[in-house]
C-alpha cells in the first residue's frame, strides 16, 4: 500500500571537484538553467526526497520541516524534488510543477539553489506522482507531456525525472505507455544535446513481481532508465518466503538482513517470481525513521550493511539506497526531539565508499544512429504526421544492399529521430518523428516514414543493381518474408485455421495469443515485449498501431473477409447498396437487413419515452441466466434483521444457524485468537446474516453443508493472508494469526490523504460516489480497513449502497467499516460479487461458474487456485512456479480444510502458478454497467437509440440497481423527457 508521503533513500558516489570536472565534460555541450549542464550519476548513490511543502505530519507524531536544498547534507548526490503532479484538473491533466510559496524561497532563488547542488556534482531530479496525485493521461498527450518536461528541465535546472506513481495512478488510463513514450522523447531530446537525461523509478516493491503494475514502466524504458529506486516500506507483512528461512516480511525486525539480502539478490538475478533488474541498477529504498513510514524503518544499521555485504560478496554489490525522506531526516520526533540526519549519518559514508563494477559495456550503446549531423526540431513542435506525400507504391521486394548515399541502412532495433534518413529495399526514407521498429515502407502515407523524394534519384542511381523499373525483372529476386506495403489482397481468400476473435484493445494478450485485426491473423510475440500485446492500441493494435510489429507478428498467407459493419453510420445515405454476404467470418455478426432510411426530421424540444417502456427494456437484458444467478447471490437481508442477530439467538436466519454448527464461538476464539477487538462472533454472524445467499440452500441438490463448510475454508485462509500477522515466534501457527489488522498499518481515522485521489468532484468517480469531509472541509480518508482492506470512496460508495440503499452512509462515516459488522460484511460483500470477467468467489465454490474452452485455454480451473487469482492474481499469479503469498494462502486453506472437515480432492488446482488472466471470452464475462448505446436508429427523428447497453467496466450505472438503466438514458440523452 502507499500513503500520503513517500520514503525512500539511496546513495550516489559523491564526486569531489576535479572528478566532477571530469564528468561535466562529458555531458557539457547542452546547457540549461544558469547555464548548467545536465548531471548525471555513474557511480554509487544515496537518494534523497526533498518536500515541495512544509511541516509534513508523521506517522508517530513528528514533523517534517521546511529544508533549503543549500541545507541538504552533501552525502546525498540525488535529490528528489517532490512533486510532479496535476494541481487543478480543470487545467487539463497534463502534469507540472509549481513551487510551494511556504518554503520561503522565490523561484530564481529555487533555480540557483539547484545550480549550486548542480556545481557540486550532485543531480535533482523531479519525481512525478506521490500518494495524491491524480494523473490520468490519454494516448495523444506524449508530446504535450515531454514538452512540459523539457520546459521544467530547462527553467528550473532539473537532472531527469523520476516515476513515483502510486495507486490508481500506476494504472489509470493511458498512463502505462504515454509516460514512457514521452520519456524517450524527452531522453533522446537531451542526448542530442550531448547530456544524459536520468530516468529513475521509484515502485513499491510487490508490483515488481512477473505480472506486476510497474512492469511495464521497466520494460518499455529498459534501455532508457539510470536505476531502480524500489520502496521497501509500508508494505507490512508483504515480503518473500526462502527455504530454510522462512516467510521473511518487510515489518519483521527479526529477519530485516535476511530481508533485505533475499529481496535484493531475487531482483538482481529475477528470481522468486521477482522481475530482474541489474545490481548495477538497483538502489534500496528505506524510511529515514519511525515517522517517514508505517514500517521499513531499518533499526539496526548492521542489518542492512551485512546484507550489503552479502550482495558484495556474491560479485552483485547495489548500486545505493533511497529514502523517504531528507527532511524527515532532518525533522524532530513526537517530543520535539531532532532526528539529526541519524539516516545519512549512518548510510552515507557507508554507501558512497564502496566501489560499483560496472558491467560490460559500462553505457547502454547509443541508440540513436545519425550518419550525418542533425538539427533538433523545436521540442514544443510536434512534426505534422499528416502531410506525406502520394501513398508509396513499393517496387517487389529485393536484396538489402550495402550502405549509400541514400543513407544506413535501416535496423528494428536502432532510435530514429525526426529527420533521421535511412536505406531500406533500395528506396531511401526519411523519419517524421520518433521511431524505432516501423519498417520504411510498410507504415503507410499517414506513418512515421515518407520517402525522401530528394534523394530517391541518387539512391536509384547508385551501384545497387537496383532496377529502375521494378515490375517484371528478368531473373526476379527471391522476396523477403515482410510483404510490402498495401499489398493486393488475393483474389481468392485464404480459409483462417479456428476461430480466432478479433482484436480488443481492452483485453490482455500474451506471448502466442492470435487475433484478427482489419482482415488479417497476427500473432502476439513471446517475450519480454509480450506484454505490449495488450499496451495502447494507438501504438500496439496489429497491423494499425504505429509500433506494432515490436508486439505482434502478421501470419502471412491467411487473408480474412471483411465483416460487414456492425451498425450504420449516424447519417445513412439513400439507397444503400445491399452488403455482400460475408464468408464465414471469425465472430459471427448478427446482421441486419439493410433499411432505405427515412430522412431524420430535427427534433424540436423534448423525446418522450414511457418509463414502462424503458423497465421493460431493462428487465429483458438483464434476465439472462447468469445475471439472474448473480442478483440472487447479492440478494441482502433487511438490518433490522441484522441487527438483531447474536450468537444462539433461535431467530436467527437459516444460514447464520448453519455457520454456527460450522464455527461456534469457541472456534472463532481458537482460529483468531490474535484478531483485532473489533472482529467478534456476533459480527462475524451478522456479516453473514446480511447476505443469505452464504452458506444458505440449495433447492437443486447442491450439498449446502459441504459448500458452507469449503467457503468458510476458503474466506478464512484470504483472510490471514490479507490481515494476518505473518510471525513466526507467535505462540500459534500463521494460519491462526488472522484478523491482525482492522485498519491499514500507520493509519486512523483523523488522517488526511488517505486513498481519497479519486473525491476530485470534477471527475465522475467524484461525481457518483462524493466524499464526506472533515469540518476544515477536507476530504475523508479511504484507506484500507476490514478483513478485505475495502479503500477507495468507488469501493466504499457502492458497498454502502448494497448495506443501506445510499452511498452516503459509508462515504461520510468510513470508521463504520473498521468499527462495526460492516469489516467483516466487506469480505462477504467482496465474496459473492462477481468483478467481471472475474466470476464471484462464491460461484466458483458452489459451481456455479462452469470454466468454458477459453478458461480452460489460461488454466483457470475451479478450485482454491483460481480464487487466489480472483482476489490478487495480478500480483501473485501467472508466473513459472508459485510466490510466498500465494504458497501462503495454500497453506492457510489447508490447516482450515483440515480443521473444519474439507476434503480437499487430489485434482483440486490449490496454486495459480501458470494461471493467465480472465478475459472477456470468459464464462464469467458478465457485463454488469450500463453505458450509451451509440447506435443509430431509425425509430427516433434524430436517429439517436435513446437506450444504453451493458458493458464490463465499471460505469456510474449498475444493472444491480433496478431503474439505473432509466438514469443512464437520461443522463447520455438530456432531451429524453421520461414520461410515467
């Protein structure tokens, strides 16, 4: 989890001046703010944040001052300026930068301050994000957003940059491929300039795991970022389990070397279901006390230097250490007491004294081949990608020749620049833009290359053996395996082999998945580039996007038919021309006769709809088998009943009486002997009784008793993963040190900051479900609290709705869901809700979700396993071998199987090692938000639907919520007048 500040600390060889000289020279042709030039760090590191505001609470109480970057201790040679951020959504969601006036300094006193850091070989960077920041950004805004780096950078004298995105923001619309694609711009800009840019990342580390949500940034800037900066802190019992070692968390001091000696060891060497990145690269982040963090804090310095040590020794030393932060460093305790830069005291000279070897080449090779000088385009000017010449018609495919006039050789693997020019098949090109694997001749009129008519009649001329005349050579010339660019389609279509589906932008592919995309099959890569299968669909759809042969492969020789369009266009022109009948295409279209429209008449003032007419159309698209099976497993009781239920009360309902002959009291006092106060029998039992459809009857022979019994097994071992203590010298087992925490670790209620991003009431997460206030009129804090760690005001809005028909109950009183029934009802709530395309946990249990071929296809099986992947299977699940949680969870479930008498079939599929995500071809793809149908229709006079339809994300309208399809229609179609 991340919270409101961030901590992190890592150390760089501090130069002393004639080797600083040395360094400036090599980066020194470019200069920026005061004349400076770009500082980069080659050596070891000790990383610092810097606070852009004043008098930071801490987490026991202390304070965090104001610091001037003149009064940054030296040891620290990368600072951290804190944030980059979106101040204002309603002045776009481009990130920027803007002085605090609380720190004293004026921003021509900011900008020499950094010149002064810069004198002295020390580097600032600017780090994006935070724990508040809402960043949101949109395919399209990668130049504005290197633009505004850029003029940061050269206004105020940063060194680079570093992603320090937390929550929603890490995986918030575009954010995954924009950012690192504006990042290359911005690097390749400066290395122009002869200066190197530094990119540094700062991810908490569980999302550094094979699948994690920071994988991305790594991989599309593997070749781009300086070093690693990952968080080791506040992530309580999360950590990694070691032979012989046990389960070693980030919060246990007991093992705190062993911690950080195995952490660091898996992603130097990417193993232990951890990513790789290289010891040269990797920098360890810690807190710089007990007041910067919840937890991390390192107490024994001797902990981390033998684990250092160990590094060291096995020929892997770390390239520095990180933390959050240089003014807790220099902040005062609860007492008043100063902390006297104890952090750097005892790290800096430990770190900047030890020698980094450097691998082999020392500097990643310069991407960027320029044969001939090149004149940087204006960074704030974007090449028009739309005015290319006439549609290049590509001569037959011929031998590569060697280098030319025309220019290099064109290579997938190399950057090209705006102006960059290069050979390829005989025909000489020039770059628009930024590019780097779109093969010259092949991205058609609207893409990267164009040909470079100046030069064309030279490159033609040269001793290429090229013939002028392409068509009909005398002896023709073997083709290479690319086809050229818009080629003809073959009269006769070639029959696809199965049935492939098309193209989603929204669905995740990996390596070997194959999809249809425009009429023709592509093949996704396997790999590390894999994961850009599912990236942006601007840059990575087959056969369109603008990168996407670096993601999928085209399956030559298979030409499919083009699918007719699945809805007319808005303005239909008269007599359409009867489409020709498709010939067997992939996924099946239902078609529709074409109707010779009638001229849309304007519509003058309101549409009348009955209201009866749109209940009955929403009675209909939701009375499908599975939704029906869905509504009734979130079916809940009044809390009246609820209310009333205590522990051998003969009134209580059915299922809290069968519970009861599962759990008595005295079980739940053995099983969660170390639970937290708040969690007691009586709320266990309401929890249950709130939801009926838990552990109630089945009229179709189903064996109540025995799912009951399984579901509890289940939800009990989730939740001493979730909450439980992890420690190994407690007196009971781990799989009974459940229920531990009832609220996030180094939160309460009085907090601020806490998962409230998303209250902005400008967006409509904001809008739909708006956040309860402090008196000051300050947002609520969402954080983690209940067995199921609920956070977030679009968690706790529609969970108070589902317990008392508003979302005001919990969005204005969250304590609610620590205090009462509401922490153990969540994970209940959590248990019978379906998260499309994931199915609920319960109809997994029960059997009610029958796995189709596609889920078969990705190893989702019903069992233990797949509710692991239903519950964190973006963070623990798909790897080659099973990761310390989810072998946790195995184990928890079967101490509790044992305990409550569940046999646990030899077939049963515990693990989700292996396992892919669910996707939307799943059984369990149930569309569950009503959206705008943007169909056109012929019925209304201005030829709009005046309906909505279901969709799988999430969207202000539930078909949960009887009469939200009504609201849908009237909110998408403001002159629909809704009659009774």
């Amino acid at each position: 989890m991340i919270f409101w500040q961030r901590f992190f600390l890592y150390k760089e060889k501090y130069f002393v001046i004639p080797l600083f000289f040395t360094l400036l020279t090599l980066f020194s042709s470019g200069l920026y703010a005061n004349g400076n030039s770009l500082i980069s760090q080659s050596g070891s590191v000790l990383v610092g944040y810097w606070h852009n505001w004043c008098d930071g609470r801490g987490y026991q109480g202390g304070n965090a001052p104001c610091v001037s970057l003149l009064d940054v201790h030296p040891d620290y040679n990368v600072v951290n300026v804190s944030f980059m951020k979106v101040y204002n959504q309603s002045e776009g969601r481009i990130p920027t930068f803007k002085l605090d006036p609380k720190i004293g300094l004026s921003e021509q006193q900011f900008i020499n301050q950094i010149s002064q850091l810069n004198s002295q070989g020390r580097s600032v960077l600017l780090a994006l994000g935070g724990a508040d920041a809402h960043i949101e950004m949109l395919n399209g805004d990668e130049q504005a957003f290197a633009n505004e780096i850029i003029r940061l950078v050269e206004k105020y004298g940063f060194d680079g940059l570093d992603i320090d995105l937390e929550q929603s923001a890490i995986t918030a619309k575009n954010n995954q491929t924009v950012i690192p694609t504006a990042l290359k711009i911005v690097k390749n800009y400066f290395k122009q300039k002869g200066s190197n840019f530094m990119i540094t990342m700062a991810p908490e580390f569980p999302y550094l795991k094979s699948g994690g949500s920071y994988v991305p940034y790594i991989q599309r800037l593997s070749n781009e970022y300086d070093f690693i900066n990952p968080q080791f802190y506040n992530q309580g019992g999360d950590g990694l389990w070691i032979d012989g070692a046990g389960w070693l968390s980030q919060n246990n001091d007991t093992v705190k070397e062993n911690f950080i000696y195995y952490i660091a060891d898996s992603l130097a060497n990417g193993s232990r279901g951890f990513i790789k990145i290289p010891h040269y690269k990797l920098v360890f982040g810690i807190p710089s006390n007990i007041d910067a963090a919840a937890t991390g804090f390192v107490k024994d310095p001797d902990d981390l230097y033998r684990a250092f040590n160990r590094m060291r020794d096995q020929n892997q030393p770390l390239k520095g250490i990180m933390t959050w932060s240089i003014n807790w460093d220099m902040g005062t305790n609860a007492a008043g007491t100063s902390y006297n830069q104890s952090f750097v005291r005892n790290y800096g000279s430990f770190i900047l004294n030890q020698t980094i070897p450097t691998p082999d080449p020392v500097v990643t090779p310069d991407p960027v081949v320029t044969p001939d000088p090149i004149v940087t385009p204006d960074p704030v000017v974007t090449p028009d990608p739309v005015v290319t010449p006439d549609p290049i018609v590509t001569p037959d495919p011929v031998i590569e020749t060697p280098d030319t006039d025309c220019g290099n050789l064109w290579d997938a693997d190399t950057v090209y620049n705006g102006e960059d020019s290069v050979n390829h098949n005989g025909n000489s090109y020039i770059a628009k833009w930024w590019t780097r694997g779109d093969e010259p001749g092949t991205t058609g009129q609207w893409g990267v290359w164009k040909l470079d008519e100046q030069s064309q009649s030279q490159c033609n001329g040269s001793d290429t053996e090229q013939p002028t005349e392409p068509a009909e050579p005398e002896l023709p010339v073997e083709p290479e395996p690319e086809l050229p660019a818009e080629p003809e389609l073959p009269s006769e279509p070639v029959e696809p082999i199965g049935d492939y589906q098309s193209y989603d932008e929204d669905a995740s592919y990996e390596g070997g998945d194959i999809v249809q995309n425009q009429g023709q099959l592509y093949q996704c890569k396997e790999g590390i580039t894999a994961p850009w299968c599912s990236g942006a669909a601007w840059a990575y759809a087959p056969g369109t996007g603008t990168a996407w042969q670096l993601a999928w492969s085209k399956i030559e020789g298979t030409t499919l038919p083009t699918e007719p369009e699945p809805e007319p266009e808005p303005e239909p022109t008269p007599d359409p021309v009867e489409p020709e009948e498709p010939v067997q295409p992939i996924v099946p279209v239902e078609p529709v006769q074409p109707i010779v429209p009638v001229e849309p008449t304007p519509v003058s003032g309101d549409y009348e709809i009955k209201r009866s007419d749109l209940d009955t159309k929403e009675e209909a698209l939701t009375s499908g088998e599975l939704m029906l099976a869905v509504k009734s497993s979130i079916a809940t009781a009044s809390n009246n009943i609820v209310e009333q239920i205590t522990p051998g009360n003969s009134s209580n309902p059915n299922n809290v009486k069968r519970v009861e002959s599962i759990v008595s009291g005295a079980d739940w006092e053995f099983l969660f002997s170390k639970r937290a106060p708040e969690y007691t029998y009586r709320h266990f039992l309401q929890a249950i009784g709130k939801f009926p459809v838990f552990c109630g009857d089945y009229t179709d022979g189903r064996d109540a008793n025995a799912i009951c019994r399984k579901s509890l097994a289940t939800m009990f071992a989730h939740f001493t993963q979730e909450t439980g203590g992890h420690t190994a010298h407690w007196e009971v087992p781990e799989w009974r040190q459940g229920l531990v925490h009832v609220r996030e670790m180094g939160w309460d209620e009085q907090m601020r900051g806490g998962y409230n991003s998303e209250c902005n009431p400008s967006i409509w997460q904001g809008q739909t479900w708006p956040c309860g206030t402090f008196a000051n009129g300050d947002f609520k804090s969402y954080f983690g609290r209940g067995a199921k760690q609920l956070s977030y005001n679009y968690n706790y809005g529609p969970f108070s709705e589902a317990m008392f028909g508003t979302v005001r109950t919990l969005l204005d009183q969250p304590e609610l869901v620590a205090d009462t029934w509401l922490n153990l009802a969540s994970s209940v709530f959590f248990f019978v809700y379906p998260q499309p395309p994931k199915p609920s946990m319960l109809h997994v249990i029960d059997g009610t979700w029958v796995p189709n071929q596609r889920d078969l296809a990705n190893k989702l099986t019903a069992g233990f396993g797949v509710t692991t992947q239903i519950i964190n299977g973006g963070v623990e699940c798909g790897g080659s071998s099973e990761i310390a949680q989810s072998r946790n969870r195995i184990s928890y479930y079967k101490s509790f199987a044992d305990h409550l008498n569940v046999p646990i079939p030899a077939n049963e599929v515990l693990g989700c090692a292996g396992m892919k995500q669910f996707d939307s071809a799943g059984s369990g793809a149930l569309a569950i938000y009503w959206e705008q149908d943007w169909s056109w229709s012929s019925s209304s006079p201005d030829g709009k639907s005046y309906s909505c339809k279901l969709v799988g994300y999430q969207t202000p309208f539930s078909a949960f919520k009887k009469g939200d399809f009504a609201k849908c229609v009237k909110h998408h179609f403001p002159n629909a007048n809704i009659i009774d």
